[in-house]
C-alpha cells in the first residue's frame, strides 16, 4: 500500500531522514517510534507532501506522490496530528463534515456519516453534533479530530502522536477506542508515538527510528524478544520480559492476533488470513469481545452457504479461554491438556486482550531459559 524506497530528507547539512527503505502492506496498522528528532513527523509529512522528500520514492498503491496533485492526495489519506485543530467556531458536525463536504457529497449522506461516526465511538450524535468544541473535554476533542480524518473513508490514515497530549486515562480510552476501529475498518495506518506502550498496543508492526535511520522493523512480540541492539533494548526498557519475571499469561501471548468483525464476508475473512499468513481468525465485536474463533478449513467449506463470518461463528463449540491475570503455568496447562492450538487471552469484560499460541509459549520459555543474547 506504502513503499518508500531509498528516502532521504536533509535540511542543509543536517539529514533528518537518512535513506529510509519500508514496505506497508494494505491493512497494516504501523507505528513509528524513536526518540524526539530522530524523523517520525518528516517521514510522515513526506507521505502526504507536506514536506517534499530530497531524494527517493514514496509510493501509494504504487502511484508516485511526487506525480499526484497535492490537494487531491491530502483529500485522500486521512491526517490526525496531536494540536488537533477544530474549528472553534464551528459545530462538531460542521467540523467531522469539512472533507465531505469539500467533495460535494449530497447533504443527507453527510449528515448519515457524520451520525455514523459519532455512534461509532459512543457519542450520541443528538447531543454533541450541535455542540462546539470548547464544549468538549480534550479526549473528547481529539476522538472527533479522529472521526474527521475518517469521514471520507480513506484509505490511508497518517497519525502523529495523536494521543500525546492527552491525561493517561483519556489516552488509554482512544487507544482502545483506535485498536476496536481498526479490527473492524482494517484501514492502513501509520502512527507515530514516542510511548513504547502505546507502539506495543497497537501496533501489527513497529518501526524503532534512531537519527534519521530504521533501527528495527518486527511485531510487538519480536520487538519484545528480540531487540535488534543495544538501543532498542534500552528504549524498550527493561524488565518487560526477562526469565525470573515470566509469570503472568500476558506475558507470554501475542499482543496483535488477527481479529475480524461478525460482519465481514467470507471472501475477505480468506483474503485477509492468506495475506496474514493464518489459518485461524478471532472474531470480535466492536468493544473487543470475543465471539469465537474461525479455521481457514471452516471457511472454505462454508463459503457457499454463508456470506458473513457472523454466521458461522456462532455455531463453533465455545472456544477455551484464559484471563489476563492468570499464570503462564495455568496456560501451559490448558494448551497442553486440552490439546488447544491457540488459547484467547480476555480481560474482565470478556474483551479480547491477547493470544497464547503454542509458538508464542515456546519462544516465551525458550527465552526465559536461555535468554535473547547470541540467537
Ligand atoms: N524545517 C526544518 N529545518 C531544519 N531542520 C528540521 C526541520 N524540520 C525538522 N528538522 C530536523 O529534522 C530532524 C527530524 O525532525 P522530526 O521529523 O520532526 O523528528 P521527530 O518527529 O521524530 O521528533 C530533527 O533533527 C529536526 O530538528
Ligand atoms: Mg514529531
């Protein structure tokens, strides 16, 4: 969906973005991290054009932006950036609707979208789209500079530490809020933070930048494991999994298994494990609660009969489940005497949290045992 090839930004002297080579697949949602300066913001406004690389390639569904009008291309990728921007003297509705209606879509389809948007996140658009935004708290505010990058559907969102200024609580919330969208919307994001507990969340694939340089491309669980050298052991920090620590369950599953929404068809439920290279989906509702659990094989046999995933969830046996605060142990000991393949990890609310899978716990002990160094 994204290709950069060979990107260089330099400013005089100074190279903020030093030959940047990264593939984004459709649907992926990727997070760039490093430290204050190292070319998070550059790397992201080169998407957009907002700053125009000096050297290299970035692609968009393999169409150079550097040949595409700059104004259409803006249209087209949705941009979230931390001073979010509303328009004060405008009514939320007014602010969610601004790309709709800079591409003259019909007023009744507007109207329709932005109501959508504002039940996706839980806000009763009878009471808040006729407000204005001094009227809202900061979370608030910055869920509807959310909407808005979403109203026109693009299929390209670019967010710059869209959460950074928000208190802890409203951060974890949107957050959340993000990673349940994104389960359902599978739209191709990349997001910029410098909180590694925010890149770990909701990240399909981290980008660890140190001056201007990818420093490591791999999931949150290879990132975890495996840090590529010293820096991204230490930005990662400590003590997030090391042997005498390898208690709780949350610390041996993947953080990011690959979730569908009841309503997607069996086509795209295919397409999407083929391209994710899984042959068993977890199916979620938009809070995140597990519904069950589709095989590849289920699929492919019922794809005549059925058109949505919903329809055939229902009739797996219930699937096997652990808490977040059980042991590791408990969960070795579900997999191995239940003969499970992969065991879902759900918090109090039932919502998915995690995956243990029988290579997630493997590599969980074999790390414990022997350690990161020398593998
Ligand atoms: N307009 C500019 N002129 C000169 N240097 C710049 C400009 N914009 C950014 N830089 C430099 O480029 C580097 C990368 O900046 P930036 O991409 O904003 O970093 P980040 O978003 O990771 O904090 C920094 O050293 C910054 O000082
Ligand atoms: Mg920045």
């Amino acid at each position: 969906m994204v290709k950069f090839t060979n990107v260089v930004k330099t400013y005089g002297e100074h190279v903020a973005v030093k030959n940047l080579n990264l593939e984004i697949p459709e649907g992926e949602l990727v997070v760039l991290i490093g430290p204050s300066g190292c070319g998070k913001t550059t790397t992201l406004k080169m998407v957009n054009r907002l700053i125009e690389p000096t050297s290299g390639d970035i692609f968009i569904r393999d169409r150079n932006v550097m040949e595409l009008n700059p104004v259409a291309l803006r249209r087209e990728i949705g941009y979230v950036i931390q001073q979010i921007g509303l328009f004060p003297n405008m009514t939320i509705e007014q602010n969610i609707d601004v790309v709709p209606r800079l591409l003259g879509w019909p007023a009744e389809k507007r109207k329709r979208r932005v109501y959508e948007l504002l039940e996706m996140v839980g806000m009763e658009p009878d009471i808040y789209a006729s407000r204005y935004p001094t009227e809202l708290s900061g979370g608030q505010q910055q869920r509807i500079g959310v909407l808005r990058a979403l109203a026109v559907e693009p299929p390209l969102i670019l967010m710059d530490e869209p959460f950074g200024a928000l208190d802890p609580i409203a951060r974890e919330t949107l957050q959340d809020e993000l990673k349940s969208l994104q389960a359902r919307l599978n739209k191709t994001t990349i997001f910029v933070t410098h909180d590694m507990d925010e890149a770990l969340k909701l990240a399909d694939r981290v980008v660890v930048m140190n001056q201007g340089q990818v420093v490591q491309v791999a999931t949150p669980e290879e990132l975890l494991r495996k840090p590529a050298n010293d820096f991204v052991a230490s930005f990662i920090g400590k003590n997030r999994l090391n042997g005498e620590a390898l208690q709780s369950v949350e610390q041996i599953m993947l953080l990011n298994p690959v979730t569908v929404s009841p309503q997607l068809g069996l086509a795209e439920g295919l397409a999407l494990m083929k391209r994710r290279k899984v042959d068993t989906v977890l199916v979620v509702d938009e809070d995140r609660k597990l519904l069950g659990g589709v095989a590849v094989e289920i699929l492919d046999r019922e794809h005549k009969r059925a058109k949505t995933i919903g329809e055939i969830v229902t009739q797996e046996s219930p699937l096997p489940t652990i808490n977040r605060r059980a042991s590791a142990k408990e969960a070795f000991d579900m997999m191995v005497g239940e003969k499970l393949k992969y065991l879902p990890v759900i918090d109090e609310n039932n919502a998915l949290v995690g995956l243990v899978t029988r290579n997630s716990m493997v590599d969980a002990l074999a790390s414990a045992v022997w350690g990161d160094e020398g593998e």
